[in-house]
C-alpha cells in the first residue's frame, strides 16, 4: 500500500517584509508584526511571484540574518522557481512558526520568546517600527490523517505559536488536549479552548526532559484514532518519541515530532590551571569512538540499556547473545563519550549521546547507507589509483549492482530523495510538459516526482522504469499509484530523479542509451554541487566520488555522459540548493 502525502509543497519565494508594530503576549513572548508587498504576488527582477501562502498550523518560514550586519550580502539568489543558498560566510538562518497571517490586512505575526539570546530573538529584542526582515518559505504544510478522532499538541513555550494557531484555526473539528512546559507562569497563555479540549501546564526548566517526558506520560490516552503533534528542546523530545513509538506503538503517520531548538550545554569556567594551559590543537579526529558507537548500534546495546536501565555488563552481554567478556571491551568508550553511563555503581544507563542515538536520524550516521559510504572510505588510494570507486574495491560490486537487489538499501536512497519534492516546483513549471500525456520514471527519486507532478496538477499516465527490489520499494512510496503503469514503455518525457547519483559513468550511460529507445526527451534531476545550507558541503565530493568513481557531476559532464549515449543537452533549468534539472533531446 502506497504511503500517505504527509506535506502539500508551497514555492520557495524570497520576501521582504518591515515591522508594523511590537506587542507583548506576555512577559515571556513578544509579537512582532510584519507587513509588506511581498505578501502578495509580485514582480522581483522580471520574475514574478506568487502571494505568500502558509496555510498549515506549524508552517515554518526561514529568517535571514547577518552575523556582520550586511544582510544583503547574507540573502540567497532567488531563482524563477526556487531558492539558491550562495555562500555566505556570516549568514544566519533561524525557523519560526507564523502565529498568524491575515493576508486581506497584509500581516505576518511572529512571537518570539523573551529571555532569548539567539540571533532571532536578539532581532526581535531590538525590533522597531520601519525595520526590515527577509525570509524565505514556508517551503511545505503539514498533511493531517482525514479520520481523526483527537489529537495532542505537545510542546515547550517555542510550540505555543503553533499551538495556539491551530486552536485558532481549527484544521480538525475534534478534541485537542495540549501539554505545555514553562520556565515561568508567566508564559501561561490564553487558548482558545472548546468543549472537549484540556490543558495542562507544567512549570520546568526549558529543555528537561524528564519532566517532558513524565508529563507526556501521565496523559490519558482517549479512545479511537488519534494523533501526537510535539515540539520542543531536540534532545528533551528523544525519550518522548520512544515512549510513542515503542510504548504506544503510534504509527509514523500519526506521530509529528520536531525538534525546535538545540540546548547548548554551558562552556566549563575558566580557571588559572586551564587559563595557563597551551591549547590543545585540532589535529585530525579518531574514528574510533565512531566504530564503537556503530558497534554499540549494531549489537543491540543502545537499545538493550534503554529498554532496561540497570543492567550489569554481564546481563547486557547474556541478554545481547554476546559470548565471554568481549561486552566489556568497548564499555568505557562508550562511557567517555557518554553513550552509556554507570555512575553510582547500578548499573548501565543511557548517557545524553546514548539518548540521541535513540532517534532514527541520528543512528544513521552510524548504520545506515551514508554510514556504509563512509567505510568504503577506507579504500580511497587505492580507488584514486586504480581509477575505480572506493565502494567497488570495499564491496566488489558497483553500488547500482549493490542496490539493486537490496530493497533496505534502496529504501534509503528513495527516502533521501524525499527532499527532492520541494525543489522540483521549477520543473513541473517548465514548459516542456505542454501536451506531454505519457511519463517515464526511474531513479530513486521517482516517488518525489509523481508528489511534485501532483501538486502541480499534471496528470500524465506515469509509467515505472524500475525493475525488480526497486520498483516494489517504490510501490511504497508513491502517493498516486491509481495512475502508474509499472512496466517501462514509450512515453514522451522521461524523467531519471536522482538515478545516475548511485550509478558509475558506464552505467549511467546504459541507462539513457535505455531512455532513448522509449523516448525523444529526457530530464536529469541530480546535484550538481553540494547544499549551501549543508555543514557537510566540504564532504559532498567525497561521497559522490566513493559512490560512482567520479566527483558531482556538473552539466559539462552531464553533457559528455549524454553525447556518449546519442542524446544532447538542450538546457539546464536552476532548482536551487545545487539541484539541477537537465533537459535532453535525442539527438
């Protein structure tokens, strides 16, 4: 059965707004409203925009700030369809939840919590009448399930933004019971609440999440279908999932959980031995506590302390099928990185790093596809010599030959593709999809193609490229498989999403040699340079390198790639965040 759309996708448009006026909510939340042309459609350097739209109760917009004040140079390039992050070495970028937006008045409001020291709230702090603020977004809203009996809206005073705009709003006619931590009764705030609704306030400090969690906990849980919206300090909200996930068994698609900010733990006071001390210099990091942490993933061993907090590491070792005493090997790593814990002598305990690996994206740097990339590594100079891929010499196969029969890993190459929808608007806008009835797909980003078509109101008969492991993965996928063919035939566009990214140069040009016999036209959507926003931009060459033998393909070697199986590039249509779409015709 194929997956619900959880997102409707908006343009990525940037706009220019001015503050109105600044209100205070409470002692503890200022609102600062905004107002501006560009809340409607117009017209920047011969493009022209739509209105702004941000209909879903936890929209988020990105403001663009300057570290150094020169918020011109900070601003990405805006793109007919689309946002480009240029670099920008003092850029700052934060997310903010609209409280409310009244677009016959022409205004925005933003809250922001007092006693702040982010950037964004520091802005707000000093916000005055005439000053100018730039953002870009909301580049998606939530999708909630049609058949809800109630729905939970948890969260810490960063949450109360979208929680009371969905109580405003209302986009569910049914029972809403919210649960809010405060550092301070005076962040309590009027809601509106009907009949049926409760709240429930706990006074904690921000980002504990132990009281979270035990708050969350002591809920009732009402009958029927429901729904658990959360927001709050990132790491404070790991326990809360898993309690919903594992305790609750709440499916993924009943379960919206985000981590609004990220506490910063306090830097240790300086004292006259670390005042004199030499510093001590970067030099290159050991991979070690990353294998351990890898290892400690794989055998069960976050897992095994989470689900029962105390055992020794004899009983983690019989409990893991773990033979003699190689468990207490990579024990006190784990525990100076703080994975485990056994302070008082009671046995073993999550640490804070421990906590984090409880969340799926962040066991993935560790045990996923990205992770497996990582290990071929190892294999660099001989790769860099031989003229090969690092993954080849590390696995003997290509990673095409790799996947293609690995429907796990195919599954995590269609789900990093699903960002891939929310760049394709300046796509699916092109017009070379006038008259096209018939369209071909492959790659793993297909499923982000047939959402994007479908939001864009093209309804073409689509037509599966895939074969074998790949196409019942992405039978999983797609939100409109009513109009999918699953066999390949002719079309009169075809669309390769993100299929020559896991391909070597001789088999990408197999596969548009294969395009080629069933259509005239053809479209690449792959990266061309790495995400601007990304802290791994530097890494981005590395990866592709160790994936197909070769660096990121630009469009002169997606040109030489098409030259070489009878095709030629027509154009390179820009879809932002170093995307690109490039248009083939058979030549």
């Amino acid at each position: 059965m194929a997956a619900q759309r959880a997102y409707t996708t908006h343009p990525l448009v940037l706009r220019r707004v001015t503050v109105r006026r600044v209100e205070a909510v409470t002692p503890r939340m200022r609102r600062v409203v905004l107002g501006g042309e560009d809340l409607a459609a117009f017209t920047r350097d011969g493009i022209g925009h739509p209105g702004f739209a941000a209909p879903g109760f936890d929209d988020h917009i990105k403001l663009i700030l300057a570290a150094d004040g020169d918020i011109r140079a900070a601003l990405p390039a805006q793109l007919p369809h689309g946002i480009e992050w240029t670099p920008a070495e003092h850029r700052l970028t934060r997310d903010y939840t609209p409280r409310r937006v009244d677009l016959d008045a022409g205004e925005l409001h933003l809250d922001f919590v007092v006693h702040g020291d982010g950037p964004a709230e520091s802005w707000s702090a000093a916000a005055r009448e005439g000053d100018e603020l730039w953002f870009v977004g909301p580049k998606s809203s939530l999708r909630l399930p049609e058949r809800l009996d109630w729905i939970q809206l948890v969260g810490d005073e960063t949450a109360l933004p979208a929680i009371g705009r969905f109580l405003d709003e209302r986009p569910l006619d049914v029972p809403a019971h919210v649960l809010v931590t405060i550092s301070d009764d005076a962040a309590r705030q009027e809601l509106a609440l009907r009949d049926g609704d409760t709240v429930t306030w706990v006074l904690t400090e921000p980002g504990d999440a132990a009281a979270l969690e035990s708050a969350v906990r002591a809920l009732p849980v009402p009958a029927g279908e429901g729904y658990v919206w959360a927001a709050a300090e990132s790491r404070a909200l790991l326990p809360v999932r898993r309690y919903l996930q594992r305790e609750r068994k709440l499916s993924k698609d009943r379960v919206n959980i985000t981590g609004y900010w990220h506490r910063e733990e306090p830097a240790a006071p300086e004292t006259e031995a670390t005042a004199d001390a030499a510093p001590v210099p970067a030099g290159i990091p050991s991979p070690l506590p990353w294998l351990v942490a890898r290892a400690a993933l794989q055998l069960g061993v976050v897992d095994a302390v989470a689900d029962t907090p105390g055992l020794s590491s004899g009983a983690l070792a019989a409990r893991l099928g773990v033979p003699g005493p190689g468990i207490a090997v990579p024990l006190p790593l784990l525990a100076a990185y703080d994975v485990v814990v056994d302070a008082d002598g009671s046995g073993l305990r999550l640490g804070a790093a421990g906590e984090e690996l409880l969340d799926d994206h962040e066991r993935e740097e560790y045990t996923g596809h990205e992770a497996d990339l990582l290990l071929a590594l190892a294999h660099l100079a001989p790769a860099l010599r031989d003229g090969t891929s690092p993954w080849r010499l590390a696995s003997g196969a290509t990673l095409h030959d790799t996947v293609a029969d690995d429907a796990e890993r195919y599954g995590e190459l269609v789900e990093e593709c699903e960002q891939l929808v929310f760049l394709l608007t300046g796509l699916t806008a092109d017009p070379l999809w006038e008259g096209v009835k018939t369209c071909l797909l492959t790659g793993p980003g297909s499923a982000s193609m047939v959402a994007a078509l479908d939001d864009a109101g093209r309804r073409p008969l689509l037509r599966i490229a895939e074969e074998g492991v790949a196409a019942e993965v992405l039978r999983g996928h797609v939100p409109a498989p009513d109009r999918i063919d699953w066999t390949a035939g002719p079309a009169d566009v075809a669309v390769a999403a993100k299929a020559l990214a896991y391909r070597t140069d001789e088999e990408a040009v197999r596969l548009l040699t294969r395009l080629a016999v069933w259509t005239g036209t053809a479209v690449l959507v792959e990266a061309s340079r790495p995400d601007g926003l990304s802290p791994h931009a530097a890494e981005a060459a590395l990866h592709a390198f160790t994936a197909t033998g070769g660096p990121l393909r630009d469009s002169a070697a997606l040109a030489v790639l098409a030259e070489r199986s009878g095709w030629r590039v027509e154009r390179t249509v820009a879809l932002g965040w170093g995307a690109e779409a490039t248009v083939l015709r058979r030549a």
